[in-house]
C-alpha cells in the first residue's frame, strides 16, 4: 500500500491553512498567529478529524520541555479565540475530554468542558499563610481599595499578586463582604460573566446575566476579587465597567500581568521584593534585614529544621538576587535547603527551572512551577512580542530601544512595531522598566531572560541575535575609546563599568565559541581598558591569550590589531606572571611591535611593564636600562602619564638602593605635577598613580626621614583614599606594598584590620589569588602582634607560601613582619628559621637593617649579648649609611637597651640621644615612644648613680 503523503494545504470550514509556509488564509486575509499556535494547528491539521492527544501536542509546541496541562490549555484558547475573529459560529478545535483535541470541518457551537463554569473556585478566600515583606505594599492597598472603586494589582508571573490580594481581602472582609473569583481557569472570555454568575448562584439566561450579577453584588458593601485577569482582560475590563456603572457600593481588586484600560482603574504594579545588594556584609543578622532572604528562611524553616548562619548568609543573599527577588521562585527553592547546602543550590540555578517545582495539590496549575508561570504568560503574546522577547534575552544588563532594534534587525520589524511590542510586554509585566541619567531602559527579570533564552536556542536564532548582538557591543566600546579622552575618569567609569557583562557575553561567543574569531579578537582589544578599570586582570590575561592564540590560528594580518592584545597581556603579565621567561619575551616583542608600526605611546606602555617587572625581582641594571628608553620615548611623545609612571619606577628603584632623600624629593615633585592635572589626564596602566604616589611617599617618610608622623599621616590618608577609589588594583598594590606595613609597624591595628579585610575582599572579587599569601601573612601578624591569637604553626605556613608565591611581592618585608610577629608570642626558633632562610638567599638592601635587630633579638634570647652588641652596632651603621631613620632608631634604642642592662650608661646616652634628637615630628609613634621611655630609663639610672656617689662621701 502506497504511503500516506502529508498533504500542503489543510482546509477546514472558511479556514486555508499552508502547511510548509506555515500561514494560515481566511478567504483571502491572513490569520496571524503566535508560534505556539501555530505549531499547534499544524499538529491538529495533519490529522484533521483525529483526536491528537496532549503528548502529541505538547511535543509539537513545547519540544523538550516539561509543562502543565493548564499552558496547553491557555493556548488552544487563545487559538480559538483568533478563529472566532474571523468565524464567529463555533468552534473548530474540538476537546475530547482527558485525552487531547481534533481539528473539524464543522463548527462546534457548545462550549467545551474545559471552560465550564462550575470548575471555577468559590467565594470564600483562599487560606493564606505568613505573608512576608509585604507589608506597606499591603496597608497601601487597603487605603486604595477603600478610596477607588477598581484596583488593579499588577506585576510579574511569581511576583506574589495574589498572595498582597488576599492578605488586603482578609484585613477588609469584617467591614464589607468579599467575593473572590479565580478566574484562571478560564479558558476564554465568554466564560467570565457565566462563571462569576454560577459562582454567585445565579441562573438567569445570558442576556441578564450583568444585571443579575449588579443586583446581587449591590445588595450591601461589597469588595469583588477577580484573580489572574490577564487573559480575559476585556471580559474582565466590560464586567468592571458594566458593574461599576450599575451599583455604588461595589468595590472591585483585581490580579493581572497587565492594565486592564478599564473606567476608573488605579494600577498598582507591585515590585520583587527587597534583596540585599552585592556589599551588604555577609553576616545572618544583616541579609534577613531583607525581605527575601527573610522569605526564604522563613519557608525553610516551616518545611523543617532550618537556621541561617552567618557562613551560608552570602550565599542566600546572592540566591535571592539571582531569583529576583521573586516570591514564587523563593517559595519554590526553600525547600531545597534542607537537603543541600547552600551553595550547592546556588550552583543548580545555573539550571533554575529544574529546582523550581512546587506541591501540585496545594498550588494553582500555573504557580506550581516557575516555567509554568513564564509559559503562561508566554502563550499570550502576540508573535512581535513573542519574538521582541527571545531577541532581548540576549542583554545581560538593562537596555535601551535602539540596542533591541540592533539584535531583532533579521526579522525586519518596522520600528514602530518593535516600540509597539516592548510598550505590549511591559503592561503584560514581561519587561519593567530603568530610568537612568534621564534616558529610559527595559530590563528582563533574570528568570525571565533564563526562560526566554531558552527559547530563542529552541527557535534557531540564536546565532543572528549574537552575531547582531556582538557587533552592537564592538560600537558600544568603540565609542567608549572616544569618549575615555574626553571625559572625566569618574563619568567614563560610570558610563561603562555597568557594560562589562555585556562585553563579557559577546566575547564568549565570537571568541571561545568561535561565532565570529575576528570580532572576538577586536572585542578583546576594545574591551582592555575596561578590564583595566574594573581591575579584572586575571579576566583580562585569560582573554588575552587565547584572543593572540587565534590571531595566529586565522592568520591575521592586522597588526595594530595583534599590537593592542599584547600590550594588554603585557599589562597584567607583571603582576601575576611567575614565569619570567615568558613574561620578559612578551614585553619584548610588544615593544618590537610597536616601534614596528611607529606607535610611540605603545612603546611607552610596553617599557612601563618591562621596567617594572625587572626591578620587582631586583634586576637593577636591566631595569636602569629600560627605564631609559622610556625616558627618551615620552618625550619624544609628549606622553605626560608615561613620564610620571617613569618618574614613579625610579622612585622605587631608589627605595631598592636605600636612597630615600632621592625618593622623597622625586615624589613630592611628582605629587605636585599630579594635583594640577585635570582629572581624566592620568592614564591608569595599573594602579591609580596619586593614590600610590601618596603611599609610597608616606611610606618613604615614616622610613626614611626624621618626619614619621608625616609619614604615617600619609599613609593614612592613602589608605582611606584607596577604600574610596573602587578600584581594586589600586587598593591591592597600596595595601601591599606600604600601607598595611606601615599600619603594622605603628600598630594601628584597627585602621589596619578594616584594610586588611578589604584587601581580602579584593583578592576575591578581582579573582587574584596570587595575592592571597600577602594578605594571609598581615593576618597572622596582626593576630600576633595584637595578642589575639598565638598560632606560630599558622605564621610558619604564612612563610611558606610566601616562600614559594610570586617574585612580585618583593618578600623580605613580609619576612621581617613575620620574624616580629613570632618573637611577639615567644617563638623565638621558628623565627630563627626564617631568618636563616633569609640570610641565606641575602637580604634585600632596605631591609638589612632591621633583619639584623631582629638576629640580635635571636641572640639575646640565647644569651649571646656580646654577638648581639656586635650585629646591632652593625645594623645601626647600615641604617646611618642607607639613611634609614626607623631602623636607625630601632636599632639604636636596642643598643641602647642592652647597654642599660649592662650599666654602661653614658655609652648607651651617646648610641640613642643623637638619632632621637634629630626627629622632628611622630612622637606619638610606638618607636619614638619606646625610644623616649628608654632615654628616661637612662636619666633615671644616671641619676640613682649620681645619688649613690654622693651618699658614699
């Protein structure tokens, strides 16, 4: 037997529906459907007059996804309410009850079962449980309800509309009589009057079913609760309009995904609720402060045993932000904390749908799942917004019109229409909208964008949106390039700080999934200063490499192209390369490139990381070299900024040679150029350069002259300057070389605790873990040197990854830290180890002092005074050579101090007085202090033995 063709054209009653063009005529005018009743019709048309189950069905419109019968529902009714536009005697879908639907030539002129009446919920007003973070949304309402005759709830899917409805029905129901009607099992409009007037015990034929309704409602004070109108909202709006007209005592609140545009109606849209923002400290107390996380523990809790504690509060507070703040999908998730930490929930909302599955019994068809409830709202959408909404899943951040003109450009819309399809989705509560610098923006739910990327993949335009996409955010940083030399720092910042996603996300798809290698690599270039400013320098290599390995790998050939990827590798290579090889031969061959190409402030970018990558590890004769060429190639350029980052390299290369008179007169010239640029002026290469040229300064300071309390202030305001900058490599490279030393070696403890914490923060933020033995070795000290803690295992496994950490950390400074922190609590071996260690390898030049005070401190401990006069007095001619007046004065006051115990008076006067009586401010400093009480000390034994020889005579 021959088999059966599908045929290409299915005609049924006035209808002409194209099987391959997938477009369906009414004599001669087109019927427009949405996608999913499309599919739909196709399936019952290919087996007209055969009942095509609901699996069928769903296969045919939902591929893949798990559903409710109640969006099969809402879209065979929204189908056959389009047919009915165009014939009005019946029905043409047929319902074969509890099995699926048949497609006939006939019209069926009964209304199916599906859409009865009697299926719809009494009066009585659900039961409603603890409502959470609701609570001036809700006295709000009643003081609404009780002024306006028709309220009109209006929000997302899962925001709670029903939930704050219910709650103002109860607190009204003792002074007027509610009627709740649940109207969301309706399948079409020509239900809402029959249903609410079986539900009012009504049974007067159709004609006056209004009139009965109005009579009956008007009988006393009446509040009339319609819930989930969206889709018989003009049923809904006549009903309204009808009743309110006809009665005076009637009071109407309704529930809807959208305006109904009925007489008299007061919107009220209701928002997410509050979640706490990225910075809230992740302490329980302070996230259930918030109304989301409060709902999400509270409805753990009910379902069991659950308690928040102070390490899982971060993790719930991002939780609630990655939900939105969304009632339905909070009430979903609780339960799952009782079976899996915190953050293993958190890591499956990559997948937020699977997790998010509701009691069916005890909820609404439509709220027992989250993707019910976004399929629900999804089957009403006319096919623009259908289509309007797939294309703005593609924006991780708010966006404005013209940017979704970009991505939907392969359909073709006339602009007026895609305007038309964004203001449809914002009534049906899909979009909600920014207002921002006095320009608006819409913005998708999180949940929302999941869902309808989702269905973007599914309908095979993924690949043109992210194409669209990509080049859109390539102009956007184009235009960015512009504007970075013309604006203020703190306005560029502002401008494009908030985009780093979007770049992030067009990045992924032309780079690493190879959507299009050559815009990616162009969007890697554009995007540098960007990753600069937001310190995202791990971000920022990573991209960077494979952007230059597939440069090589498509055989590009434009090399100012090739010139920008490498200098910005270059960039943070110098501070995260421990390969220094590699490291070297990458700043080479930038600068080759650049001088290739004539670019001069390419090379001046390309010699600033040379530079300071060879003085970190101490190649000073490389470093003096290189430092030349910059010299020469900004003037040359005119390049003030390079000048300055020249002038901020031979400062530390004077610290590394000890000469700090050089440092101090260097930097305080420096700062002065500085203060009179104009703000915008400075380009950042790494860290903000006032902010270091004043930690530096302030450090050298408190080291190298007679003015540590000058020094210290400094330091001081460094230090608050780089908590307010948000610039994360600039508060890491401060906190770590100078700041939090100085903190600790003047014991400022809780200025230093509350930067320490920060620099955490930053390690973690900014993904530079490489730092983390920095940060890990001021906590052990600061414990130690504080008396809060006395763990000498912790402050040797400090050591040891510091040992073992970058060259970039400069180390011996950490080691002398360490060294202190140990004998602080006693352990006087273990710091012997590190400073064997030390000696061993050779200590850095400004560090040799103080390394050797901490020797003799071993020394004494052991007691081997005469060794320890020895290495003191060396450490106090080193210090005098170097013009180090804090290890000068530490060395001098400890000489002193031993020779004290020694009664060798006068000898001890003649070490300290000289060295403390050239200071000229700080004494309030620990050192200057100490040295003091050691000078009284001494007055004192001077004295007693005056007195004891005149006694004697």
């Amino acid at each position: 037997m021959a088999s059966r063709q599908p045929p290409e054209m299915v005609a049924f009653g006035p209808f002409r529906l194209h099987l391959k063009l997938r477009r369906l005529f009414h004599d001669e005018e087109e019927v427009r459907l949405g996608n999913r009743a499309m599919e739909l019709l196709i399936a019952l048309a290919r087996k007209k007059g055969e009942v095509v189950t609901k699996r069928d069905l769903f296969d045919a419109a939902w591929p893949g996804i798990f559903i409710e019968d109640g969006n099969l529902k809402v879209t065979i009714a929204s189908l056959r309410r389009t047919l009915r536009k165009y014939s009005a005697t019946g029905n043409y879908i047929r319902t074969f009850s509890n099995r699926g639907y048949w497609l006939s030539d006939e019209a069926e002129s009964v209304a199916s079962d599906e859409g009865n009446p009697q299926s719809i919920a009494s009066t009585q007003i659900p039961h409603l449980g603890n409502v959470i973070g609701r609570a001036d949304e809700i006295a709000e309402l009643c003081k609404t309800v009780g002024v306006g005759r028709l309220t009109n709830i209006v929000g997302a899917g899962g925001i709670g509309k029903t939930t704050v409805a219910i709650a103002v029905a109860r607190l009204v129901e003792e002074e007027v009589s509610v009627t709740f009607v649940d109207l969301s099992r309706i399948t079409d409009e020509e239900y809402v009057i029959p249903s609410l007037a079986a539900v009012l015990g009504i049974n007067s034929g159709s004609q006056d079913r209004l009139d009965a309704i109005s009579s009956t409602l008007a009988k006393r004070a009446t509040l009339l609760v319609l819930d989930t109108c969206e889709h018989v909202s003009n049923a809904v709006a006549h009903l309204c309009d009808v009743v309110l007209r006809r009665t005076e005592s009637v009071r109407i609140l309704c529930t809807s995904r959208q305006a109904l545009r009925a007489k008299h109606e007061k919107v009220v849209w209701l928002a997410p609720l509050g979640v706490p923002p990225a910075d809230v400290a992740p302490a329980a107390e302070k996230v259930l402060a918030y109304p989301a996380p409060k709902l999400l523990v509270e409805r753990a809790s009910e379902a069991g045993d659950y308690k928040l504690t102070d390490g899982d509060a971060g993790t719930v507070a991002e939780i609630c932000r990655r939900l939105d703040g969304l009632p339905l999908a909070i009430e979903l998730i609780a339960p799952r904390l009782l079976v899996e930490a915190a953050a293993d929930v958190l890591r499956e909302l990559d997948n937020r749908f699977a997790g998010l599955t509701g009691r069916e019994l005890e909820t609404p068809p439509r709220q027992r799942t989250l993707l019910a409830t976004l399929e629900w709202s999804y089957a009403m959408l006319t096919e623009t917004e259908a289509a309007v909404l797939r294309a703005a899943s593609i924006f991780a951040q708010p966006f404005e019109p013209g940017a979704l003109l970009r991505v939907i450009h392969h359909h073709q819309f006339d602009p007026a229409l895609v305007f038309d399809a964004l203001a449809g989705l914002r009534s049906k509560s899909m979009l909600s909208i920014e207002h921002a610098s006095d320009e608006m923006r819409y913005r998708l739910l999180d949940s929302t964008r999941a869902f309808a990327a989702s269905l973007l993949e599914t309908s095979g335009e993924v690949e043109q949106v992210s194409a669209a996409y990509a080049r859109y955010v390539l102009e956007v940083f184009e235009k960015s390039i512009t504007e970075r030399a013309r604006l203020p720092a703190q306005k560029w910042y502002a401008t494009y700080a908030t985009r780093a996603e979007e770049l992030r996300k067009a990045i992924t798809w032309a780079l690493y999934q190879n959507g299009d290698t050559l815009l990616g690599l162009r969007l890697v270039a554009i995007g540098l200063p960007l990753w600069h400013e937001l310190s995202m320098i791990e971000n920022a290599r990573r991209n960077c490499e494979e952007a230059l390995a597939a440069y090589d790998r498509i055989s590009c050939s434009e090399r100012a192209l090739q010139l920008k990827l490498l200098l910005g590798l270059a960039a943070v290579t110098r501070f995260i390369s421990t390969d220094t090889d590699k490291a070297i031969a990458t700043f080479e061959k930038a600068i080759k490139l650049s001088r290739d190409v004539g670019d001069k402030d390419a090379e001046c970018q390309g010699l600033v990381a040379l530079a300071s990558y060879r003085l970190l590890p101490g190649y000073r004769t490389a470093a003096q070299e290189t430092l030349a060429q910059l010299k020469n190639a900004a003037m040359q350029s005119g390049n003030r900024p390079a000048l300055w980052e020249h002038e901020t390299l031979l400062a530390e290369m004077d610290v590394i040679q000890s000469d700090y008179p050089a440092v101090i007169a260097r930097l305080e010239r420096l700062r002065e150029q500085i203060r009179n640029a104009s703000d915008g002026t400075a380009s950042r290469f790494d860290a903000d350069i006032r902010i270091r040229t004043e930690n530096t300064l302030g450090a050298a300071q408190w080291l190298g002259s007679q003015r540590p309390g000058t020094g210290l202030r400094r330091v001081q305001t460094a230090a608050h300057w780089a908590l307010e900058a948000h610039h994360g490599w600039t508060l890491i490279y401060c906190f770590t070389r100078g700041i939090l030393f100085i903190l600790s070696e003047c014991r400022d403890y809780a200025l230093g605790g509350h930067c320490l914490a920060k620099l955490r923060e930053a390690i973690d933020r900014y993904d530079m873990p490489t730092w983390t033995p920095v940060a890990v070795c001021y906590a052990e000290a600061f414990d130690a040197l504080s008396g809060s803690r006395r763990d000498p295992d912790a402050i040797m496994r400090a050591f040891d990854q510091l040992r073992t950490g970058l060259p970039q950390h400069g180390r011996h400074v950490y080691y002398a830290l360490l060294t202190r922190a140990l004998h602080a609590i006693g352990c006087v071996d273990e710091a012997a180890r590190i400073l064997n260690y030390v000696f061993e390898i050779g200590p850095q030049r400004s560090m040799l002092p103080e390394l050797l005070r901490l020797k003799a401190i071993e020394e004494r401990s052991k007691g081997r005074d005469d060794d320890a006069h020895s290495t003191l007095s060396r450490a106090l001619a080193i210090a005098e050579d170097h013009g180090s007046w804090a290890w000068r004065l530490r060395a001098a006051t400890d000489l002193a101090s031993l020779l004290l115990e020694k009664f060798q008076v006068n000898d001890a006067k003649t070490v300290l007085e000289p060295v403390y009586g050239q200071f000229l401010d700080g004494f309030v400093t620990p050192d200057l202090q100490r040295a003091n009480k050691v000078l009284d000390d001494l007055n004192s034994s001077d004295l007693m033995s005056t007195v004891g020889v005149a006694a004697s005579r």
